[in-house]
C-alpha cells in the first residue's frame, strides 16, 4: 500500500498522528473504564466519534501498531499512548470503546476528546493511501456488498398500499363556501383520491426499479458473471436496463425478454419522463403553434390521457399485474431463485471466487442451499452479536 506521487506521503498522516505511539506495556492493568460512553451522551461529540474500521486501518494497517484480535463482543483492541497517557481503543459490539485509567477526570476527557479530532483529521489522508489496495480488491472482486432488499421490498410494499388504498378511497364530501358568514356555494376535492394515488404510484415505481437494480447486483456471484469482463464498479453504475441484460440472455430466454420489454415502455412512459421535469426524449413533450392552437409535435406518438394525471387506477392495477410477473418469474427463474432466497434471507453476498463456488456448489439442490442459508445466517449472527 505504497502512495504514488499524487497522494498524500505516509510522513504526512504520521505527523497528523504524531502525538499517538503504541503502548509498549500491552498491559490490561494500564487501563480503566470506558471513556467514551460520555462523549456519545453528548449529540455533539456522538456526531464526531471515528468510524471503528477507520481507527483499525490508522494505526495497525498503516503504522504497524500492534493490537490484540478478537475476544468476547471485541473485533479488535489497540493499546496506545496519547500523549505519553495509556488508552486502549476498541471495536465492541456496540461501537467504539475507549478505555482509561482515570475515566472521569476532566484531563482525561479532554485528552479523549483532542483523540478523536486527530484522528478524524488524518482519515482523509488515509483514504488516499489507502484507495490503490481499495481499487485493487474491488477489480479482483474481493468485497461484499450490503444486503439492503429488506429497506426496498418493504418501501414498494408501502407506497403501493397507499396508492391502492388511495384509489380506491371515495372522494371528500362536498363543503359550503362561506362569505361573511354565508353560505354561497359548495366546493369538492373530487380529484383528491386520484391525484394522491398517482403521488404514491409514482413513489412506488421508483422503490421498485430501486428493488429490482438491487437483487439483480446480489445476484450476480450466483450467475455465470465474471468481474475481469465486467467490472463492477462499472456494473453498479450502470442502468437498471444494462443489469437485467448482463444476467439473462433475452435472446434464449423470451418470456423474460417480454418482460423486459414491459418494463422498459413502463420505465420510459411513466418513470422516467417524470424524473426528468415531466418531459419526454427526442421533442415529444413540445408543442407547435397551429390556428387551433399548440398541437403536439408527434401527433401519432402522444399518449391519449384519459386522466388529468399520467396514471389512473386502470394503468396503476396494471403496472402492478406486471411488476407480479416479474417478481414471479424471478422468484422462479432455475438460478435466480437460489440468489432470491438468499438475498430474501438478509445475508449479504460476496463476490470473491472462494465465495462465488460456495454459492454455486450449494446450488445443487434445494436442500443444500438451504444448508448453506442456515449456514450463513448462523455466521452471520455470531459477527454481528460478536460471538467469537
């Protein structure tokens, strides 16, 4: 992890880190209690605590301190002194811990406090040396991605509830129209479950292509996908329609070609005209002057409106009937369906080789990638909880 002429020397983040040496005693004896369940009482300095992964790579990765591994509910432990005073720093299960000999003196909370301003200091610098081996692990598809389907399945289920419920609602009963104390006409939101139905139809569309991006990238180490052709980091950035297509072959597999093509006249006529200011691509939304009036430029082209918003309940019902069909066929789809329960599990999934065949292997059969889920989340639960 050497730098490169164009990034920060090394002997820049030790000079920010000047005042930090490790503890040559590593002697549990030297420390106390915790300091920082103060500082996080404090909304201010709660803000400005250090990510523990960067505190790691601070001080062992990049200045070789010493630490001891994992323990009970402990990632990792660094003795240190700051400022010639003992500290130990920790990874435990709820965060960050920083332990002293004297917890509650007024010295040693300044001291803790001068800490976490250093080090946030120097995190930039150690972000540029440490994007070269960051870059390097991603191209060789060692990373794992974070397992989010759990926040977009259940904003879609959301926001399609509320549209159904919406639509479906009858409009306000009508109200007087007072004027100086008089009733002088009525007046009705007729249009009200209508317009908010279209509100959350929209928001739904959106937390559904969000969805479908996500479990097609999870999916991927469950595939025949190969990072040296298609870089990831390239594959995340691109469109929802180049995902679909990096995974399934629309020319041998036509049933989800044809819902590919559903999606996409969706994504087009309804998405995606409405992310970009309500206009349509290649001209369609203007409108030339005539002697009647201004007239669409693609006469042909223009959508007849039967609503006074770009989707009614007939259209919704009808988004929805498709967006069923797709999650069907992949819920049943002969690979994608062991990377759905997978995903539909929580675990997150990584991409590395070694995991890659495990994924496949377990594939076999039904029974062995359940083996592999139960596995897995087993795992899983034991890093999170921090059951070493």
């Amino acid at each position: 992890m050497s730098s490169s002429s164009h990034q920060p020397p090394l002997t820049t983040l030790k000079y920010i880190l000047r005042d930090f040496v490790p503890d040559p005693k590593m002697n549990y004896r030297d420390y106390g209690t915790c300091v920082t369940n103060k500082l996080k009482r404090s909304k201010r300095w709660r803000s400005k605590l250090p990510q523990t992964y960067m505190i790691y790579f601070l001080l062992v990765r990049l200045l070789n301190f010493k630490y001891w591994g994992r323990g009970e509910k402990v990632a990792w432990e660094i003795p240190v002194l700051y400022k010639g005073v003992p500290f130990l720093m920790a990874h435990r299960k709820f965060g960050l811990d920083i332990q002293a000999s004297a917890p509650n003196s007024t010295e040693t909370i300044k001291l803790v406090r001068n800490m976490m301003e250093t080090l946030n200091k120097a995190a930039p610098v150690a972000d540029a040396l440490l994007e070269p081996y960051a870059n390097e692990q991603v191209d060789k598809g060692a990373i794992t991605l974070r397992n989010k389907y759990h926040l977009f399945d259940m904003m879609y289920k959301f926001f399609r509830q509320k549209a159904e419920r919406s639509f479906h609602s009858p409009s306000p009963k009508k109200r007087p129209i007072f004027s100086h104390g008089n009733a002088v006409g009525w007046t009705s939101d007729i249009f009200k479950p209508e317009r908010e139905g279209f509100f959350f139809a929209y928001a739904m569309m959106d937390a559904y292509f969000s969805r479908l991006e996500h479990i097609l990238v999870l999916s991927l180490p469950f595939t025949t996908y190969d990072h040296t052709k298609n870089k990831l980091s390239q594959v995340l950035s691109s469109t929802w329609s180049d995902k679909y297509k990096l995974i399934f072959d629309l020319d041998k597999e036509r049933s989800l070609k044809a819902l590919y093509e559903s999606l996409r006249e969706i994504k087009e006529r309804f998405r995606n005209r409405l992310s970009h200011g309500g206009f349509v691509k290649k001209g369609n939304s203007l409108s030339f002057h005539s002697p009647i009036g201004a007239v669409p430029i693609r006469l042909s082209k223009e959508p007849k409106q039967d609503s006074f918003h770009p989707i009614d309940n007939t259209t919704f019902e009808a988004i929805c009937n498709l967006f069923d069909k797709v999650d069907k066929a992949l819920a049943n789809h002969r690979i994608i369906k062991f990377a759905h329960s997978y995903i539909n599990a929580g675990l997150d999934v990584a991409f590395d080789e070694k995991s890659r065949q495990k994924y496949q292997k377990a594939m076999n059969s039904q029974a062995s990638f359940y083996s592999l889920i139960e596995h897995d989340s087993y795992v899983s639960d034991m890093h999170t909880n921090m059951d070493f």
